[in-house]
C-alpha cells in the first residue's frame, strides 16, 4: 500500500515487516523518500526467534549501528551514489581577506527606488522583477491546503468579523493586487481570508494560527494596501538614490517608518524583509531590515536612504531607538508582533515595552497594534491589555501550538551512542532533499556538521555563535541548494521558510525545561509550508521521557502512528485534551479578556471553519452569521445550521481531510 509520497505504508508502530533477509538498520523502499525501521531493530512485531531474544528486543528498542570504517573517498563515492552533491566550505580566506565583511549582505539587497516623476504608481522594472518574483526558489502553494482549512476558526470581538474569498474581493489597493499576482498567490489562505478585512477597518488584531499557514501575508498585505493610497500624504521626504549625484552621506535622511515589524530571529527578519520588497514593489513606500550582526555603518547608510516599513529584531531596535538622529517612531501607524510569545519566552519583555510604548512612538487614536504568534500564553494576553484597544479581535486558527496533518511524524528510538550513524544511515538511503537537523547546543551542531561533511554530505550548520556572514552564507547555499543539509540550533526554529524544504530530523529532541512540545512543534514546522507535504523524524530515548506524553498527544492529535515503546502512554479512550493558559482569560484579574468585553455584554464567538467552510460568531444576542465557502453571506439567528462547506469534497472527516496526502 503506498501513500501520497510514494512510500511504503509502515505497519503497526511505523515499523516494516521483518523479511528473511538478514537484519538491516534501516528499509527504504524503492521510489522511497521516506524512512522506515526494520522491526527487530525496534519495539515491534518479531516473525519468529526465541523468547529471550523477544524479550530483549522489548528491553532495549534502540536501533543499533555499526561505525563505519571507510576512507574520505569511500564516503565520498557513497554520498554521491546516493544521489547528494557535492560538499562546498565557507571561503574563510575571502572572508578575512574582505576584512571579516562583505558587502553582499542580505540586509541590503536591492528595494524599488522611488523617483519623485512617477506621479501615483512607478513603472516595472523587469530585471528588478525577475529578483524578487522570479525566483525558483520562493515559496509557492501547495496542494493540500484543506488541511488547513478543515482546523476550527475561533474569533472572539466585540462585532462580527467578516471574511474575503479572494483577494480581488477585499478591496486592495491595485499595487498590491498586481504584486500578489506577481508572487503566484491565488487566494488567500484561512488566516488570511479572516485578518485582512478587519486590519483595511484599522482594527487591532491578534492572529494565533499553526506554522506555515500564511502569517506573514495576513499582515504584510493589509496594511501596505492601507498605507499606498497615503504614501504621498504621510510618508516623509526620501533622497533620490537614483541620481547620479547622490551622495549617502552628504543626502542623507532620517528614518521615520509609518510600520515597524519586530521579530525574535536574524533569518526571520531577512526573510519578512524580502516579502515586503515584493509588496513595496512599483510603489514609494521603501522597506529596510536592521538585527543583530549587520554592520551599522551599513545599517545607517541604508536608513539614511529613506525608510517606510521597518523590519527589526528587537536589541537592534532598541538600539536605533536610542540614536534620535538616525530614527525617529513617530511617524508610526503600525507596529507588529511576529512570534510574539517566543519575544516573551526569550526575555525581551523589557526591549518589547520600550518598544511599544517607549521613545517618540506616534500615540494617536490611529496607531495600530497587531500581534501574531503560535501560542498566546498569559504574558501575551498582558500586554495585548497593555496596549492594544480594548476592543481587539483575536483570531485562532484550530489549537494553539497545534501541528497540521501534512506533517508525516515517524520517532525512533535510538541511544545517545548510536545517534550519529543512525542520522547519517538515513541520510544515505533516502531520497536527497533540502534537510534540517536540528540539535539541542551549539557544540554539537559543529560537531554533526563536521561529521556529516567529512563523510561526503554536502552540510552546513547555523547557530548563534557563527559570524553573521557565516550565517548567512549558510542560509543563502541552503535555499539554493547548493547545501542541502542545514543543522541549527533552535535559532532556526520560528518563522524559516524555505522552498523545497522535504525533511526535518530532531537528532535532538526538546527538553521540556527549555520549549518542551511547543519547540517541537516550531521546528517541524519547517517543512509542509502553506499546503506542501513534509516528513519529520526524530530520534528518542530515554533522555526523553519529559517529553513523552505531549509527544504522544502531537501524533495522535495528527494522525500518525505512535511507535510501541510510546504505546502505553495512548489515553484509553483516544482523545486528547491539552491543559494550557492559552484561554483561560476569565481567570484573570480584569475582566477585560477576549470573552467579555468591558461595560458590555459577552460577544465572544466561536467559528467553526471546515475546508474553506462556514463560519458562527455569536454576538451578545445570541445572533449568528455564517458565511458559505464560495456563496454569499447567509444570516442565522439562535444557532440554525449554517450548512457548512468542504472543498475537497465529502467524507467521514470533513471532506478536504478524505482527499489530502494522507
């Protein structure tokens, strides 16, 4: 029986039947680009053999590898059997001849430049396009979006919240129009069809939904649509840095962004940099990125060009806030949270603060706040309070910190001992694709990075403690696939978005003291972006016992296969409940939470959304307005069916579940 993937189906525990062949490390099938364990190698099902050899394969379920004894050119002969490339190292040479710098940073890469004679809308540019829209390398979307779709939509405000079927339907500014169509985005995705009317309304929003769902858009195209009707009116002046006298020091501008982005990671900040160098394209307004590892000289030469949407991790932020002639918020009209809660986890409350509410930031009535983010623990919850209008919608995309089902999650256990040649067996003899391996310290990402390298596979590896030209080598070679095999830290984990991204391996798995499941979660999050397919696998121990029983609840939660050394840990009766502060706002203190709105009665709603389907937002009154799939808008009162629709078609599990890749 093969799936979607071309694979082998595993039996009962993710395992393979046991063959007469002798015993093997791993079974890959022929057009297989999945990874499968032979059963007497784990806690499966053994065809026959003595008890005692039954007994002791329950003992220890480990899969168990021999070191391999071969020569660099043995290794390098099976790497390229095995269909890898070949191995490329980061030119130190050219790195410090350059004097430990370069002027090919991803922080300056090319912007539309705006000239005063373009009147409303600015010309193409077609070698500029190509860059940004050309690419065979930016994300596209996949095919299995109804996994998605078919999760709860729960919106909870103080009025009803209605939805956009596609983007021509949402009253976007034409600019932006035409570079959504540019990008090849079709139509909106779930997150994106609910927080795009109510951020063209200037309302604040809060957006909690799964990884690879769309976040990014469900901002970015909102509020650059808002702003390019009113670029003339509230942008300042600019340079023009396409004269032949322009001079960056003698010309030389204070930025006065109308938005300002903060993000928890260097990779993210690029990356949301380069989607909005689509969307600015052929208008006046111009977006930079500043984070930690970028020069400043560099940061202030492209500041000094004149700066409307401002991408910043936060310490860097801060900073520039603290240089009054080269930054000023108080042109400000929006301010965003990306991955909010992981800012919150990693102690930035005190950079976030200053940030939101520090400096010359612009207080009118018309300063929005939006926050997005995975989870929404009790820290997030306090400072939406803090500072968002009391009357902000919070918009939930199924569980908070949930995985999605294009996710294929297989663990295996293996000793600690055994962990590296058990990664690169499966490496070997899986199909070669853009791979993360992820690891718990930086020590030992160099080390399996040395490891996999000196065995012909072409690896790379970023974490906190390589230069940023280093980290971004590595990151500019993984997208292109040059190196297809990238080991990170957690530095990597939030927000990486990367075409072609097949396989995830936790070589290390999350401890629960530092980001337990919802690490988990994020990291094999980097693969199946927006409809795509993806495997991840992780390797298990005893080490891992923390972990165990919210890992359990991940597979069953996704339907995948508990392996049997986790069996045990199955609820009898199948359901999985998750206990959280996610929502437990009427516990709190104040009673302004997103259940009951201040002075007034509750308008809290639930909206169950399957397959792109219909949507109930109860209203103090108890009215309901459901919105169709593709039809028009349909009121309810008092709960009547709302007659819900599913894409893919019908079925036991919602229609776009039946038809998916699983």
């Amino acid at each position: 029986m093969s799936d979607d993937w071309g694979t082998t189906a595993p039996t009962e525990g993710g395992q393979q039947p046991v063959t007469s062949e002798p015993s093997a490390t791993t079974h890959q099938s022929t057009n297989s680009n999945d990874w499968d364990k032979t059963s007497d190698n784990e806690a499966g099902e053994v065809q026959d053999g003595d008890a005692q050899a039954d007994a002791d394969t329950a003992a220890n379920p480990s899969l168990k590898f021999e070191a391999l004894t071969l020569g660099k050119d043995e290794f390098l002969e099976k790497a390229r059997a095995a269909g890898w490339s070949e191995t490329t190292a980061f030119d130190y040479t050219e790195f410090q001849r350059q004097g430990g710098s370069s002027a090919d940073w991803q922080g300056t890469a090319a912007v539309y430049e705006w000239k005063d004679e373009y009147g409303d809308v600015g010309p193409s540019i077609p070698e500029l396009e190509i860059v940004l829209f050309g690419g065979h390398h930016q994300m596209r979307r996949g095919e299995h979006m109804g996994n998605f779709a078919t999760a709860t939509i729960t919106i909870h405000g103080p009025e009803t919240l209605k939805r956009i079927k596609s983007f021509e339907d949402a009253g976007l500014h034409p600019v932006v129009l035409e570079n959504i169509k540019l990008a090849g985005y079709v139509e909106p995705t779930p997150i994106q069809s609910y927080c795009i009317p109510p951020i063209l309304e200037g309302k604040d929003i809060v957006a909690v939904a799964q990884t690879g769902s769309g976040k990014t858009g469900a901002y970015m195209i909102p509020v650059l649509s808002r702003l390019m009707g009113k670029a003339k009116k509230l942008a300042a002046p600019k340079p023009n840095t396409t004269a032949p006298d322009y001079n960056p020091r003698l010309h030389k501008v204070k930025a006065e962004p109308l938005v300002v982005i903060v993000v928890p990671a260097r990779e993210l900040a690029i990356q949301i940099f380069d989607e909005a160098r689509r969307m600015c394209y052929r208008s006046m307004l111009r977006p930079c990125v500043t984070y930690g590892g970028l020069p400043m000289d560099v940061v202030l030469e492209e500041l000094g060009k004149g700066c409307d949407l401002l991408i910043a991790t936060p310490g860097r932020l801060c900073a520039l806030m603290d240089k009054p002639h080269v930054l000023t918020m108080s042109r400000v009209k929006y301010t965003i949270l990306d991955e909010a809660d992981e800012m919150l986890h990693s102690d930035w409350e005190a950079e976030l603060n200053k940030i939101m509410a520090g400096g010359d930031t612009n207080e009118d009535a018309d300063h929005v706040y939006l926050m997005y983010s995975a989870t929404f623990p009790k820290q997030a919850r306090q400072m939406a309070r803090r500072y968002m209008a009391q009357d902000y919608t919070r918009i939930r995309l199924g569980r908070s910190g949930a995985a999605h089902k294009n996710i294929r999650q297989h663990i295996l256990y293996v000793d600690q001992d055994q962990k590296r040649e058990c990664l690169y067996d499966l490496l070997v003899n899986s199909k070669p694709g853009r791979t993360m391996v992820f690891c718990n310290s930086k020590r030992d990402a160099d080390l399996i990075d040395d490891f996999l390298y000196n065995r012909g596979l072409p690896s790379t590896s970023i974490h906190s403690d390589r230069n940023q030209r280093e980290r971004e080598s590595a990151i500019r070679a993984f997208r292109a696939g040059r190196v297809p095999i990238l080991v990170a830290t957690g530095v990597s984990a939030r927000g990486l978005d990367v075409a072609g991204l097949a396989y995830v391996i936790n070589y290390d798995l999350p401890s629960a003291m530092y980001g337990g499941i919802d690490a988990y979660i994020h990291r094999i999050g980097r693969t199946a972006r927006i409809g795509h397919p993806g495997l991840a696998t992780s390797f298990y121990n005893e080490r891992n016992e923390d972990l165990a029983q919210d890992l359990v609840k991940v597979l069953i939660e996704c339907e995948c296969e508990v392996p049997n050394f986790l069996a045990h840990l199955i609820p009898e009766d199948g359901k999985v409940e998750w206990e959280d502060d996610t929502d437990d706002e009427d516990n709190e203190s104040n009673g302004d939470g997103f259940n009951q709105q201040p002075g007034g009665a509750n308008t809290s709603g639930g909206a169950a959304e399957g397959a792109w389907g219909s949507v109930a937002q109860a209203g103090g009154d108890g009215g309901v307005v459901v919105d169709n799939a593709w039809g028009t808008a349909a009121a309810a009162q008092n709960g009547e069916d709302s007659g819900g629709f599913t894409a893919d078609g019908a079925g036991p599990n919602g229609g776009a579940a039946a038809a998916s890749a699983w």
